[in-house]
C-alpha cells in the first residue's frame, strides 16, 4: 500500500487537548486527525446517557477546534448511516481512505482500547507510535521505577515523592506547614444545620452542538440509563478554565474542612467537579494544582484545603493510573474477598427505602455525578458490605459516572472501594457500620432505619451487613493490623447475636 499520507493521527474522547503530545509537530499537509464516535464504546459496559454526551459532545467541540485551524479532520459521528459502531471498524476504514504511513497517538486511558488499535496497526501492517500523556505530572515508567523493590506499595510516600520532586507545597524538602497532610483538619461534618450559604456551581447552558448531542443520545441510546434534562456539563477548554476558576474562588476555600461530608439533596457542596474536565484533558493535572498552589500563596484558601485537594491529584489520581498500567490486564479480574453477589437492580433505578442510598443513587442517575464520600463510603460501601462481585461494581461504576475512564475508575473501584485486590491499593477494607453515614450527614434523620440496630424491622441494613462482613471474612482481616479494633468489637458480640445478624443479613440480600 502506497502511503498517502505521513501520520493519521489518532484522538481519543479522552484526549482533548490541543497540546496532546500526539499533535506535537502535526504538519497539516502531511497529516490528518482521526476521530470517532462509536456506539460499542457507548455499550461495551450500559453507559448512561449523561455520560455520553459528554464525551460525544466534548469531541466534537474539540474536532471543531482543530478545524478551525485549518487542520484535516476525519471524524465519524455515531449516527452517521455508514458508521460501523466500533473503533476497530471506524479505525479500518480511515486507514482505507487515507493510507497513512504510519498511525501515532498519545497513549490511551484503556487497556481494551488500546489493545484493538494494537490489533488494527498489526492487521495493516502499519507501524503504531505512542506517545506519553503529558497532561499527568508523572509516567508510568516512574511509577514502575517507585514500585522497584517493594513489598508494600503505599499513595503516601509515593505523593510525598511527587511533592519533593515537583516542588508542590514545599519549602525546600520540607512541607510547608511541616506536615505532609492535613486529614484530621479535613474530616468535619456540616452539624445540625447543615450546608451554609453554599455557591452555585458553574453550570453551562448546552449550546447547538451539545443539543445536537442530547437529541442524538436520546433517540439512538433511549433505553441507556440515566437522564439529561439537566445536562449542563463544561465540554470545551475555556468552560473547563471557567469551571476551575470558579472553584478556585468560591469552593476552595472550604473544601478541605468539609471534603468528607455529605448532606441529602446538596450533590456539588464544596467539591469541585472538575474531574471529568481533567480526564478528557480539557484541563492538565498541572494547571488545576498550581491553580490550587497560587490561592493557598496569596492568602485566598487555608494550607489544609490546598493540600487535600492537591493530595488528590498528585496523590491519588497519579498513583491509580500507576496501580491500572502496571497491574493490567489480570488486574481486571481480581476478587480477593471471593464475593459473588450480583450488584441489585436498585442500583439503576435509585428506589431503595435506604435514605443514603437512594440520595446518591438518585443523585447519580440525573446528573452523571457523586463526591467521592458518596461513591466510597455509600454506594461503594454497600456493594463491599453485601458481598457484590467486584466486576459488576466496576462496571455500574464506569458506566454511570461521566468522569469514569478505565485507568482511574478501574483501581478506585475494584482494589479501593471494594479490596478485590487484597490490599494493593488499600491497606485494609474501607468498611463501617450505619453509624459512620450518621455522623458525616444528615441521612438517618428521616430514614425508617436506626443505624444503632444491627438486628430487627428497624436495623440499618449498613450496620446489619457491616457486622456480616467482619464475620464473614475473620480470618482473613485478623492479619490486617489496622483491622484489629473493628475485630475486638465483633469478638464482643455473643454467638446468638451474631447468628441473628448474619440471619438478617441474609433475608436483606434475598429482598433486595
């Protein structure tokens, strides 16, 4: 095949950055922008409908972005009669029409997807460039080399690393603060009255090509989960910079007192949402920190605020890209606590008489979006409590959330939130009892379950399965050391009553 082109430069939804490193030296005489919308990606896991249109949305704002640079695009729109819904074919066909040299990309965020680009390349012969994403401070090469030699991989001293070696919150090579977080400052609860004069978020209005989207979404993915009617997500780079100013100015500041906290029918509260802007790359992990940086240095957000925002950033999301890339692909399949519940239905329709559950189940379904307290300590929690197999808690997970990439949602589900990966990620279950939810929130005020109860009409299914778990899987977490005061109060629990929990456990799973 004669090359008629030098590169067809790949784009993914998940790529949307005019400084990717793929478009690095692009020679628009020479190259030509591959993009496609393919509706096996809307369906591999049921994705619901706000997460759809804000990739198809955001990649089509960027593709007009390129265009209007005089840059070749070829793009395939999911209802485009000819498209073959899968990447593999969308890619096979762009290959046919412009017989590039060779393919180039930045590297992807999913192991599948990357793997069937692999398995085009190699079934036209082409050679397959990838490229680091720079929109991370860190590679994976740097984290196969922090991981060199260890028994025990732990985000804390990988984050302490990353701030020395980046210079993030420093004082030479010493914290700022002289301390390396503030956890036990960022742990409060909003008390009896709640929320206090919270900011609006910045929302946006969906423009002509977003409502195109939103109608394409409805009529062709009708029965995908999810709703839209209030989509107002940011899909370009300047709503994304407006997204995080605004949170620079009227939410940092009380984020990292209040980043634990939840309260019914509050979703944004002091958090930023500025997730799904960075893992579309509307926004870099290095803008968005030193964003974060600047306002703790000109007195505007507390030391405590910045450092937990940071810590999540630098910290976490760094370290789970690191866990995804180096672990794959068995990582996938891991179920160290061997559960094999199936995930309820509930979890896609939000009717549950659980307060907590309902809130951020609800929640979740109309706007695309949790805090990460409700996506770890509710929704998390209770498929870890009840025994859910891991891979369908991934997957509810990567299908509802529009800020869900595999690299990120992948290790934050299946090893955090639900220890299937024996402690590679955490270094014990993230479990607790009703009590746990009642303190952070306002949850139990009007629920008909008493958090106090593990046992009884009014016994709070969290408290009932909690004490379940730590029965269940004694000998396993007996060897976990940070586990050892939850133990000595389950060992304070006569026989006959925990034969009664675990009854009532039981009846729950089977009516629920």
């Amino acid at each position: 095949m004669n090359a008629q082109i030098r590169h067809l430069v790949l784009v993914l939804g998940d790529q949307l950055a005019e400084d990717a490193s793929a478009l690095a030296n692009f020679d628009p005489t020479q190259d030509v922008v591959w993009m496609a919308e393919a509706m096996q990606e809307s369906t591999h896991v049921p994705s619901s409908k706000q997460r759809i249109a804000v990739f198809l949305s955001a990649m089509r704002h960027f593709a007009q972005t390129l265009r209007d640079k005089h840059w070749p695009v070829d793009y395939s729109e999911l209802d485009d009669p000819s498209n073959s819904g899968t990447l593999h074919g969308e890619l096979t066909r762009a290959i046919e029409r412009h017989r590039p040299a060779a393919l180039l990309m930045t590297a992807p965020g999913d192991w599948r997807v990357l793997q069937a680009i692999k398995a085009v390349a190699k079934a036209h012969d082409l050679p397959l460039v990838l490229r680091d994403d720079t929109s991370f401070f860190t590679t994976v090469r740097d984290f196969a080399a922090h991981t060199k030699g260890r028994k025990q991989l732990r985000m804390e001293y990988w984050y302490r690393e990353q701030r020395q070696r980046f210079g993030i919150l420093m004082e030479g090579q010493q914290p700022v603060g002289g301390q390396w977080n503030f956890d036990a400052d960022n742990r409060e609860s909003f008390g009896k009255k709640g929320p206090q004069n919270l900011p609006a978020p910045k929302r946006f209005a969906p423009d002509e090509t977003t409502q195109a989207v939103l109608g394409v979404v409805a009529r062709l993915l009708a029965d995908a989960p999810g709703q839209l009617q209030d989509f107002a997500w940011p899909v370009t780079r300047s709503q994304a910079l407006q997204a995080l100013q605004d949170f620079i100015q009227y939410r940092l500041p009380l984020f990292g007192q209040y980043e634990d906290a939840m309260w019914a029918g509050e979703p944004w509260l002091y958090h930023s949402q500025l997730s799904v802007c960075m893992n579309l790359k509307l926004l870099s992990a290095h803008e968005v920190v030193q964003a974060a940086q600047d306002a703790w240095r000109q007195g505007h957000a507390p030391l405590a605020a910045v450092e937990g925002f940071v810590r999540q950033i630098l910290g976490w999301r760094e370290y789970v890209r690191g866990i995804y890339w180096t672990q794959m692909p068995g990582y996938i399949d891991l179920n160290a606590l061997d559960a094999q519940e199936d995930l309820p239905a509930f979890f896609w329709t939000g009717e549950t008489d659980m307060a907590c559950l309902r809130d951020a189940l609800q929640q979740t379904l109309r706007h695309g979006y949790a805090h990460h307290i409700q996506r770890l300590m509710v929704l998390g929690l209770y498929g870890l409590l009840r025994g859910v197999r891991p891979q369908q808690m991934h997957a509810w997970f990567l299908s509802v959330y529009v800020d869900a990439v595999e690299w990120v949602e992948l290790p934050n589900t299946l090893g955090m939130s639900q220890f299937g990966d024996g402690g590679l990620m955490a270094s014990k279950p993230y479990v607790a009892s009703g009590k746990y939810i009642q303190r952070m929130s306002n949850h139990c005020q009007g629920c008909k379950f008493d958090p106090g109860q593990s046992t009884g009409t009014t016994a709070c299914p969290y408290t009932t399965l909690y004490w379940d778990f730590l029965k269940r899987h004694q000998p396993l977490l007996a060897k976990n050391p940070r586990m050892g005061m939850q133990l000595k109060n389950l060992h304070r629990l006569t026989e006959d009553a925990l034969s009664l929990i675990q009854s009532q456990a039981q009846a729950h799973r089977e009516s629920h």
